[in-house]
C-alpha cells in the first residue's frame, strides 16, 4: 500500500468538512457500540474475560518461537506447506512465485488487512493475474480503485447511489439503488469468479499451533468458497496470530465475536487444518500458509509497543473514536485507521514516519474502555510523542513554533517569580493588542483555534487575588 | 467421533503413513518438507526479542466455565435452539414421524421451487429416505460421486442437504466436518441449506467447543482438512448498514431435529393426503 | 481513597487555565473547602504540573516541572485541585516520569495517594455531598474525559449536584463523548476539533440546559467559547462554581 500518513492533517482536515462522511460513521458507530454492548452484557463476566484474553495474547507472544515451530511441524503434518516471509517484498514474491507453479490466471481473495500491507493487489496485476476482492465491502472498494476505510465494513464511506452508480459503470449492469439487487448483482459476478478460480487467498484470526488449524471468521460466505473452490488455498498470516490451544481459542473467539458486532458467533467459523484429504470431492489441493514478520518481531521486542500486538482486528476502537468517527480511515495513510491505526502504523512503518499521526488523538480513552484485550492506546501514542522529541531513531522535524514556547513555559514554570511577572506582561501585551476587547493579532495557531472559539481573557490571576480572599474570611 | 462410522476408520499406523504418502504426491512437487526461505533467521529475531521477558509461557487450560462437552441428554426438549436459529431468522423443525418430515419437506420444496437438490453421501440421509420422499415431489436428487460434479451440481440446485456432528444450543450452531462423501460445497453453493440432526448430537454451550474439536484431534487420522461452524445464514450490511441475506453462501438455513422416538428406518409412506 | 482520618488542612492546586483564565473558580474552590470545615492554604511558588510538556512528548521539561511541583507540595497534607487532568498528572504520569529515580518516585507515589480532584476530595473523603449550595435553572452535565475515564470520577459530581437547591440535572446525548479538545490536538489538527467540540455544543444545546458544567477547566473553557462565539445562550460552568454559590449570594 502506497504511504500517505505524512498527509493525515490535509486529509483529516479536508474529511472534517465532509458531514455526509460523519453521518454515516457516526451512525454506524453507534450501531456497533449498541451491538457490542449487546454482546457483552450477555456475558457473566465481561470485564474477567478481558483479562482473559489479555493474558492469552501475553502468553502466547512471550512463547512465540516455541509456538511458530510447534504450528509448522502440525500443519506440514496435515499436509499444507508452512513459508516463512521476513517482509512484504519476501512475501509477495513467495505468493507470485506460487501463483506461477500453479499456473495461476484468476485469484479470489478474502478480506485481508495483511494483503493490503504488502501491497498484493498491485504486484498481481502487474503480472498479469486477475484478482477478485470477494467480501462485499472489499469488492465495492475494489472496483472503486479505493482502500478500505474501515476494518470490518470497508466501504462504510460509501452510500447506495454511489455503489449504484459504480457497478453500472464497472459491471454494466442497470443502475439501482436496491441493496439486495445490488448485493445480488455481486454474487452472480463473484459466483462465476469463485468457480473458476486457480487460487483463494485469505488471512487468518488465529492460528491453534496444537493442531496446526486456521481459523477464519466471516459473514459472508466469501472466505468458505475462497477456501474451498480452488485448486490452491493461500492464508498471509502475521506470526503474533498464533496462540497454543483449542482454549485459547475459546477465550478469544467470544471476545471477538462480541466485540465486533455484538454477536455469539460468526455466521461462519472455518477451522482449516491442512488440504483436502484423500476421499474429499471439494476443497484445494494445496494448502499454503505464508507466516508474515514485516516489523511484528521488532514490535515485539519493544517493551511499551508489545501490546498493540495483542489487536484482535475487532474494529472496537474505531467504532467510539470520537476523532475517527471525524476523518474517516483514508486519512490515516495506510492500512491501519482508528486508534490502533495510530499505534500499528507508527510501529510497522520506518520509525518517524508518521509524525503527525500519534497527535491525531484527544487521548480520550474511549478505546481502552472497549478493546478485548484491554490495549492503552492513550499510553502508547504519548510513548510515540515522546520518541518523536527524545529519541535519536525517532526523531521528527524540529518544530520551531512548537519547540519555543514549550521550553520557554517549562524554563518559566520552575521560577515562580519570573512566572507571575510572565502572566502580569501577557495582561499587559493583551491590553495592547486587544484594547477594546477584540484580538488585533495573534500567533497563528492560537487564532486558527479562534476561529469558531472566543479566544479567552487573561484575567487577574488567583495568585493575586489569593490574599484578599484569605483575609476577607470567604 | 464420526457419525454412523460410515467409512472405516483408519486406525493402523501404516495406513496413516499411507494417506500421508498420498497427500504429499497430491500437493505436486514436494520440496523439503517446509519452505524455509528466512525461517531460522526469524525465528532467532524473535527470540532475540523475547529476551529478558519473564512473563509465564504457553497456555494455561482453561477449566472453570465446565459445561462437559458430553452430549446432552435426548430428552432435553429443543426450545432453546429454536429460539436461537430463529432469531437468526432461519427456520427449525422438530419431527416426531415421518409425516412432519415429507409436510415439512413439501413447503420447502413449494417455496423455494427446488428442482435440483444434492445431498451428503451420508448413512443418516440415506436411512430416512430423502430421496424417496423428495423424488415423489418431483425433485431431482444428486449425490455427486465424481469431483467435477460436485461443484458444479451444488452450484446449479437449490437445495443442499446436509447431516452435522453437532448442533450448539446455546447459539443455534451447527458444525460440519468435511469427509469423503460430505462435500463443502454442499452447505455452501445452494441458496437454502438442510441440516438433519439428532438429539444425539447436541451440545450445551459454546465452551464445549475446545473439547469437541480437541476429542477429534486426538482421534488417529486428527482433524478433518475443514470444519465448519454455521450459525445463521451468509449476510452482510456492507452497503450502507441495510441486512442483506444470501450475498455468497446460502440466504436460509432450515434445521431439522429428530425426536428421540423418531424411527430413521421407517420411511414414511405417501398417504392419499400427503401425496403432491 | 477513602479518608482514613479527615485533614484539616488543604493545599490548593490551582491549575495554570484556572490561574490566568478562571480565577473565580479558584475561588469557588476555596470557599466550598473552607464550608466544608478546612483550614485551606495556598502554596504561591506553584505554577504548572507539566501537563502540555508531558503529552507533547518534551518529557525531560515536564520531569523539571514536575520536581518543583513535588517541592512545593511536599509539606501538603492534602492537595485539592478543581481539575481531573492535572490531578492524573500527578498521580499517573509523575511516576512514570520518575520511573528511573527511586528517591522521587517514592516522593510522587505518596503525593499521588493526597492529591485529589475537588468532587472526589468532597465526596469520597469527606463524606459530605450537601454544600447547602442553591443554583436555580436546568443544566446538564458533561463527564470530562480525563474526569470520568482517567479518575474514575463519576458518581461524585453527580450526588453533590444533585442536592444543589433548584437545579435541575438533564441528560444529554453522547454524555461521555470526548468535547475535542484534547490540549495540543486541538492547535495540531484544529479543523477536526472545531467539529468534535461543535458536536458537544450541539448536544449540549439540544439538551434543552440553559448551563453547561464541568469539572474540568480545559473542557470548560473549550466548549464554552465556542458556545459564545456561536451567540448561543448556555452558559459554561465549572461544578465548584455551582457547588460554592448560596441563596442570597451576587451572581457572577
């Protein structure tokens, strides 16, 4: 995926005018917040879930290489074929070096975040091969030429008329704004796709290194057809996917379930271990699983930064994020939008690229109230600021207008004396530039935050007024 | 535990290394068993990265939420996972004789124009006599023994008829094991799927699954290359938040529970009233 | 947090918004302490926790704030302020800033434990939830992100306004929705916070309330002005304003 993050203020502040786009992810986050609180009050005990889940996720990542090696020698057992890919450009030339063996023409793909972070798609359609996004969400941004905006409802940004619209120019078929016709429309397409596909290519929710098992979740129906049409199945998977048991599993399958759209389960839950065996008239012949590192090994070797690794993909976080909710998932750059957006794309791609983004945050604490395995995202983002001033790898561009004044208040603030001379000359300037009570100038940032605020009044602080009050007895 | 033991199990060792054998020829050309392009290199990141972590290591069996995964007792009415499969807006029937099974079977037939319906190559299907009652209703019933016409029937009819190993009542959950003979397709490609289970086979609560799926791991030939857990029918609100049912998978799943009394063997015979 | 033996004597923190932009909410302060049966004082070397310093990133400046802070406050026996982000400064981040220097951090960790946020100081230390306090009209109040999430201070606010003479409470919609500001966020991404605050502004006037409290100073000041500068007619409030004022008192 092409890197965009350097422009999240353009974007984010172009996408805070569109009220049509906040609508719609305010709507829809409200659905999903009321869903999950749904879900979750069903449970006897949400919040000892959580730690639950939290504690597999530690346990499983502080046990990683024993569990990668125990996952590859189960799923070679059952027959698939375990890759192992350090990169994205080591993972797509391990997928096109398998398209090419299998003489490939025509991919399905599950939805796949990872897919987006090597940027798949593209290297495909340079050579030649034909790939189908299948869920539905993916198809319309697909042929919409887009990234998705939206971890679990990636075209969330668009509205009927312009999915209308866009399968009457691509499809050719006649314009409705019907969503069952037009649902109807993508599975007859999608249908003949499926059927006469050489490859499915999906990612993954889990890998159980017990048994060597995949685990898929879907709504749609598009992840078992990918998985069971063609000839070749290949899952791109991150190595932090990978947890022990069968009860681990069991731990984290209601957390996600629940906290993504409030339900007990995925309509359909595939565990897949290996190909098809002997006997079996459907299923793929090869199964391929690609262990993707690209960056989760030094993630995890960082002590504030290892947890963001616990992410379910829930999508949780996104749906309370009061900024989110402002500037949609294409202002965030890259793959990752929402709160763990911040986190993951700050981590997974080169350190201080994305400057502006750890500030694309009111530290609200809404995420943290709602993650599953309970991430403080809050916690991490100031991290990310505080490599981006202290850290000789991380350091950003040196912001002369943000430098100043924060070093000129800390060296005031530890000189009492200095500092109330400080505010008595600020009344001071104020009475000069604003004699009639209007602001005749201001330094940028602070008017810009003026626009529709009334800039506030230095008043005579409390420090002067403290001795009067004490005598005047209150 | 595979239902019915429909195909002999294959318990001696040197078969399994036989069907090993046989797999490995069908992925084609086999290099060294794995692939290793950077594996150790990885690994040793990774472990370099752990280093100095004194967290507790691998998984802790999770044991107080202790519904058994036994099967629960025939006599436990099916209230519960009716209530759940119809709030999923899919359809459940209990049939006690073999008349509600053809009533049953005759509605859905009529409603959804079936023609063409493929079924599993299942002992249980084939002991209530599918084929005998929808054939009477002018049905065309496949069970595709060559591979090509597995897709391709299931993709053509409008009925897949399936057994399952296990119906959770707690969500309505169905689970699937492919096999030789149950194809994926089957549930998959057809736009209403039928699902027959028995009392037998019901299980309490979603925390039985571990269990379940780890009883099966440990049998000889381990698990099957796809289990499937369905609950509900394939949907998706991806265009502006509105429902849609049927977008890939099947748009309605009807769940037929055998009564404990329900005679398998005894195919009910069409009476003047029952007959289309 | 519960009080073991009540203090009777109170330093006030005043938070540096509060200083130059809210003094008469200092003011509230001490007088609902001194109401309250305290002997208040005010420490005048105070100036800033570091707060902006330390969620910029320049945490070796806020360590430097923070080490006179912890000067200034070290005789305290207990330290009110009427804000709930500067009191999670001190009592989340000053030991994280002191992470490396254990001297300090004990230091910190201990004034953490006695320092508190006015409504949780009234209620869960002293007990008290009636200041006698009267303020006719209907409002509604806003749960500061910093208060309700980062304290846990939610009930507090709510039981001493519920006994206030006159006023009645309503509720708004997304009550708990952070108001936009976010300190440093609202100067870096200034569009996007403008629409978040007006958002709060919109939920606050459709709420039907003719006053708008908070118990923090930064929400305050953040959704107030934009409600003025909008020619709206809710006032903004801070919860010590409310709780200080009694029948027969000028109103501001």
């Amino acid at each position: 995926m092409e890197l965009r993050v350097e422009e999240i203020k353009q974007k984010a502040a172009e996408a805070a005018r569109n009220e049509v786009l906040h609508q719609t992810l305010s709507t829809a986050g409200d659905r999903f917040v009321a869903l999950r609180e749904a879900g979750f009050s069903q449970l006897n005990d949400p919040e000892g879930l959580r730690i639950r889940g939290r504690k597999v996720k530690e346990r499983s990542l502080a046990d990683l290489p024993r569990l990668l090696r125990l996952l590859e020698k189960k799923v070679t057992d059952a027959g698939g074929v375990v890759h192992w890919a350090k990169d994205a450009a080591e993972a797509r030339s391990i997928i096109l070096d398998l398209a090419d063996r299998y003489g490939v023409k025509t991919v399905v793909k599950g939805k796949s975040m990872m897919t987006e972070e090597i940027g798949l798609n593209r290297a495909f359609s340079r050579k030649g091969i034909e790939v189908w996004e299948t869920d539905l969400g993916e198809f319309i941004v697909q042929l919409a030429d887009e990234i998705p905006s939206h971890i679990i409802a990636p075209a969330i940004h668009k509205n009927k008329e312009e999915v209308a619209r866009l399968f009457c120019e691509k499809l050719g078929v006649p314009y409705t704004v019907n969503p069952e016709e037009l649902t109807m429309v993508a599975r007859r397409t999608l249908r003949e796709k499926f059927l006469g596909a050489d490859m499915g290519i999906t990612g993954g929710n889990m890998l159980v290194a017990e048994t060597g098992t995949l685990v898929l979740f879907e709504n749609e129906g598009n992840i078992r057809m990918s998985t069971s049409l063609p000839r070749v199945h290949v899952a791109l998977i991150g190595i932090e996917k990978v947890v022990e048991s069968w009860d681990d599993f069991g731990v984290l399958l209601t957390l996600l379930s629940r906290s993504a759209a409030g339900q007990k389960m995925p309509t359909y839950l595939s565990l897949i271990t290996g190909p098809r065996k002997p006997g079996e008239r459907d299923g793929p012949e090869a199964f391929h699983l690609v262990l993707l590192d690209n960056g989760r090994s030094r993630i995890l070797g960082d002590e504030v930064f290892r947890e963001s690794l616990f992410c379910l993909r829930c999508g949780a976080c996104l749906n309370v994020c009061p900024v989110y909710k402002r500037i949609g998932g294409h202002s965030y750059g890259w793959v990752y939008s929402g709160p763990i957006g911040i986190l993951l794309n700050s981590e997974l791609l080169p350190p201080g690229s994305a400057r502006d983004l750890p500030y694309a945050s009111t530290l609200c604490g809404a995420c943290v109230e709602v993650c599953p395995v309970m991430i403080d995202h809050p916690k991490l983002i100031l991290e990310f600021r505080r490599r981006l001033v202290e850290d000789p790898v991380w350091k950003g561009r040196r912001v002369l207008s943000r430098i100043v004044p924060i070093k000129i208040y800390a060296w005031i603030s530890v000189r009492p004396v200095l500092f109330r001379f400080a505010g008595s000359m600020a009344r001071t300037f104020q009475a000069l530039l604003a004699p009639s009570g209007e602001w005749k100038w201001l330094p940028k940032a602070v008017a810009r935050w003026g626009a529709e605020r009334r800039v506030p009044w230095f008043k005579r602080p409390f420090s002067s007024r403290w001795k009067k009050l004490k005598t005047s007895g209150k | 535990m595979v239902q019915e033991a429909f195909f002999q199990p294959l318990e001696k060792a040197e078969d399994i290394r036989q069907m090993k054998r046989a797999m490995s020829s069908i992925n084609g050309r086999r290099e060294s068993r794995v692939v290793s392009t950077h594996r150790d290199q990885m690994l040793s990141r990774i472990e370099h990265s752990l280093e100095g972590i004194e967290e507790e290591r691998g998984s802790k069996p999770v044991d107080e939420t202790a519904s058994a995964s036994e099967w629960i007792p025939d006599d436990i009415p099916w209230g519960e996972a009716k209530k759940e499969i119809e709030a999923l807006s899919d359809r459940f029937y209990e049939v006690k004789h073999p008349e509600d099974m053809r009533r049953i079977l005759e509605d859905l037939v009529r409603e959804h124009a079936v023609a063409l319906a493929v079924r599993w190559e299942h002992p249980l299907l084939e002991r209530l006599g599918i084929d005998r009652i929808l054939g009477d209703m002018g049905v065309e019933i496949r069970v595709p023994s060559r591979e090509e016409d597995w897709k391709a029937l299931s993709a053509k009819a409008q009925l897949g008829i399936t057994t399952a190993e296990a119906l959770v009542m707690e969500s309505g959950t169905l689970v699937l094991r492919t096999e030789a003979g149950l194809g994926r397709s089957t549930s998959l490609l057809p736009p209403v799927h039928l699902a027959f289970i028995q009392p037998s086979r019901r299980l309490k609560d979603l925390a039985a699954l571990p269990r379940l799926i780890r009883s099966w791991a440990n049998e000889p030939q381990g698990l099957p290359s796809a289990v499937t857990l369905i609950t509900g029918h394939s949907c998706t609100a991806d265009i502006e938040l509105t429902l849609v049912s049927g977008v890939h998978g099947p748009g309605l799943v009807y769940v037929i529970g055998l009564s404990p009394g329900y005679d398998v063997d005894n195919e009910a015979v069409p009476t003047a009233e029952h007959q289309v | 947090m519960q009080g073991k033996k009540s203090p009777r004597k109170v330093s006030l923190f005043i938070p540096c918004l509060v200083e130059h932009f809210l003094p008469r909410v200092g003011e509230a302060t001490a007088r609902i302490l001194t109401r309250a049966g305290m002997e208040v004082e005010y420490p005048d070397r105070q100036t800033c926790c570091g707060q902006m310093q330390f969620k910029t990133g320049y945490q070796q400046e806020a360590r430097k704030m923070a080490r006179h802070f912890l000067r200034v406050f070290k005789d305290s026996e207990a330290v009110v302020a009427p804000s709930g982000s500067c009191v999670g400064m001190v009592r989340h981040h000053y030991p994280e800033l002191f992470r490396d220097e254990a001297l300090l951090l004990k230091q910190a960790e201990a004034l953490g434990r006695r320092t508190y946020e006015l409504t949780e100081f009234l209620v869960d230390v002293l007990g008290i939830v009636d200041l006698g306090a009267e303020w006719p009209g209907k409002a509604v109040y806003h749960d500061s992100c910093q208060v309700s999430r980062v304290l846990g201070v939610r009930e507090q606010p709510r039981m001493l306004l519920s006994r206030v003479h006159g006023l009645e409470m309503v509720e708004m919609e997304h009550q708990e929705t952070c108001c936009g500001f976010g300190g440093v966020f609202s100067l870096e991404f200034p569009a996007v916070s403008e629409k978040i605050t007006g958002d709060k502004a919109s939920a606050v006037v459709k709420s039907g309330a003719g006053f708008m409290i908070s118990a923090e100073p930064s929400c305050l000041l953040n959704v107030g002005l934009y409600l003025e500068k909008m020619g709206e007619h809710v006032k903004a409030l801070h919860i010590a304003e409310v709780l200080a004022h009694q029948a027969g008192e000028p109103w501001n």
